[in-house]
C-alpha cells in the first residue's frame, strides 16, 4: 500500500526539528501538553487497512492499541516523552458510522446559543 509521498519525508523531519530548535531559542513561549503526529492509511478493505497497521506495528516493534478497536479504529503508536507517532486505520464500519452521523448535517439546526454571559 503506496500512500506516503517519499519527497514530503525530508521536509517532515527538517520541519520537526526547526519547530524543536525555535521553542529550545524561545522559553517564554508556551508548549502543548503534548503532540502527536498522526498518520493515517488511506480507505481501502478493511483487511488491507490491518494489514498495514500490523506491518507498521512490527517496523515499530509495538503492538495495536486495543482501546480503539471496538470503535472501529485499528491503531498503534510509539511514544517519545510527550511526543507520539501514531498509524491509524479507519474500518468500515466506523467509516459508515460517521456517514450516518454527517447525514444530519445542515438538517438538524439547534437554538442559537448567547456567548456573551
């Protein structure tokens, strides 16, 4: 499965660490709680999608994550102090899920709600 552009590889890592060296040069500004670089296999059978997820899992040496499973995302991760890299799949069933979900959009306006107390 073919979905990760080799020439954006490069610049992907030269991006993390200038962003790592500027907040080193610049203590006074704030940093997330922590970051998580998110990747994820493009749709395909859900068989296909396992597959990946589990070949990455074995390159990574980690196993899927089991919490996601039951909602239909098929996921695994290594972690870096407050930094995580994490592959995740999105099955079929989770996909229509959220179909069913979106469904509604634009259909169902709720009461406009006052922001200003």
């Amino acid at each position: 499965m073919t979905y990760s552009d080799p020439a954006r590889r490069p610049l992907v890592i030269a991006g993390l660490h200038d962003l790592a060296e500027f907040l080193e040069a610049n203590p006074d500004l704030p940093v997330p709680y922590s970051v998580e670089v998110a990747v994820f296999v493009p749709r395909a059978a859900d068989r296909a999608i396992r597959a990946e997820v589990d070949r990455v899992a074995t390159l990574l040496g980690t196993e899927i994550d089991p919490v996601h499973v039951p909602y239909g995302h098929y996921d695994t991760g290594l972690t870096f102090g407050a930094v995580q890299y994490r592959l995740s799949g999105i099955l079929a069933q989770a996909r229509a899920r959220h179909a069913a979900w979106s469904s509604y959009h634009g259909v169902v306006t709720p009461d406009a709600l006052d922001m200003e107390d």
